[in-house]
C-alpha cells in the first residue's frame, strides 16, 4: 500500500545529507515552507546549496537557516529586499557564494530539469555580465545564452491539500515554485494543511501528481504577518 503520509517533519527531512543541493518554494513569504525549513535546521545538515526565488526575509525561515551557517552556495532572483540583512552580511563577509539567476530563468531551468531536458537556449541575460562564460548562439537573428537545469536532492514545498499517494493541489499564489521544484528533485517533501482520502482530490485539479512526491506531512494553519489565511475565532 502506498502511504507517503510521514509522521512528523524530522521523519521526512531524515534522509538530507550535507552538501545537498535543496530546493526551497516560495515567493518571498508566499508559499515559503517554514515548518520545513525550521526543521532541516533542527535534522543538521550543512554544506547547503539552496535554490529560492530570493534569499530570506526578516530573521525566519530561509533566513534562519542562512543564520545558522548552514548553506555554501544560494542561487536565486531577488538576493536583496529591505529586510534581507541575513544574506547581505553573509555575503558581505564572504561567507556565501551566490549564483544570480533570472526570475524566468529560474523556473525553467528546474522546469528542464523535470523535464530532462539537457540544456536550452534562452534570450534573457545577453550582453550582460550574466552571461559570462556561457555560451551563445545567433538563432534566427536573435542572440541567446546557453542554459543548464537544476537539478536538486531534495525539495521542500508547501501545498494545501493532499492524499496518501502524494498528490497535491495549491492555494492560489502559495503554488508559485512548488510544481517545478517537485518534478526537479529526487525526494520531495510538502506540508499540507489536509490530508484527505483517495479519490477526495478532483483528478482536474491536481497540479502535482504523486509520482513526483517523496513524502507528505499535516501542519496547521497559521495567519502570517502579511494577512495570508484568515483563522476563524471557531477555529482557531
């Protein structure tokens, strides 16, 4: 019987060695894992290469794990927002290298990766200092760089519902990387709000299938300081 339904968050971040490449979703705050995130900073593994759309906010979640010294390399869009202090004295001191990568760029090399697909040209970063090194090709008179996939050991998403086989369904933006970093990775891992039965799910409207999906855990609902879900006074 199929049952990716793990029992707690340290039994599916188990497996994550030192020196992973771990992909993080997330659209700053949006979608962020945070249960995850505080918990690979509990299991210890170090040596980190992460892969996020941007490179923490505040002092928590891919923050913290920054702070805790545990991440090598960061590659990511937006490195520095008005409360990435974290990152930018890491860097500063060089104590963090960073691979910067276009926002669409981004998506579609792990969208590649999923895909496998070897390599692909893409027009952004041409003629900046981006595409140094890579190469390039004139392609029905237009210039575009060589890209690669990314590839990453374990991903660690946050989606709304699922069911026993791992499959998935998103809440509205909170979706953003989610799919592509699952399909991109070796083991997956999702926080879910509900987890309901087989056949719960309408088959139109699973985003990730469970194939993709190494592992499943239950988290509550919590309100973040952007607004984001609205608990109840019952519910609560």
């Amino acid at each position: 019987m199929i049952n990716k339904i793990a029992l707690s968050v340290a039994d599916a971040l188990a497996g994550v060695k030192d020196g992973s490449t771990v992909l993080i979703g997330g659209f700053g705050t949006a979608g962020i894992p945070g249960e995850l995130i505080d918990g690979l900073i509990a299991q210890g593994a170090k040596d980190l290469t992460v892969v996020n759309n941007n490179a923490g906010n505040g002092e928590a979640g891919l923050a913290a794990l920054l702070k805790a010294g545990r991440v090598r390399k960061i590659i990511c869009s937006f490195p520095r927002q008005a409360d990435s202090q974290v990152f930018d004295a890491l860097y500063r001191s060089g104590r963090i290298e960073l691979e910067l990568v276009p926002q669409g760029n981004l998506a579609e090399r792990l969208r590649a990766a999923g895909a496998g697909i070897g390599a692909f040209f893409c027009p952004t970063a041409y003629g900046t200092e981006l595409a140094q090194g890579k190469e390039t090709r004139e392609i029905n008179g237009r210039h575009y760089v060589l890209e690669y996939p990314i590839h990453g050991d374990v991903a660690l998403i946050k989606a709304e519902r699922g069911d026993r086989w791992g499959n998935l369904t998103y809440r509205m933006s909170a979706r953003n990387f989610g799919p592509v970093m699952a399909t991109a990775a070796r083991h997956t891992v999702a926080t879910v709000h509900e987890i309901v039965e087989l056949g719960a799910l309408d088959p139109e409207a699973i985003v990730t299938p469970g194939i993709h999906v190494s592992k499943i855990v239950r988290i509550d609902h919590v309100a973040t300081q952007a607004g984001g879900i609205k608990i109840s006074a019952k519910s609560a």
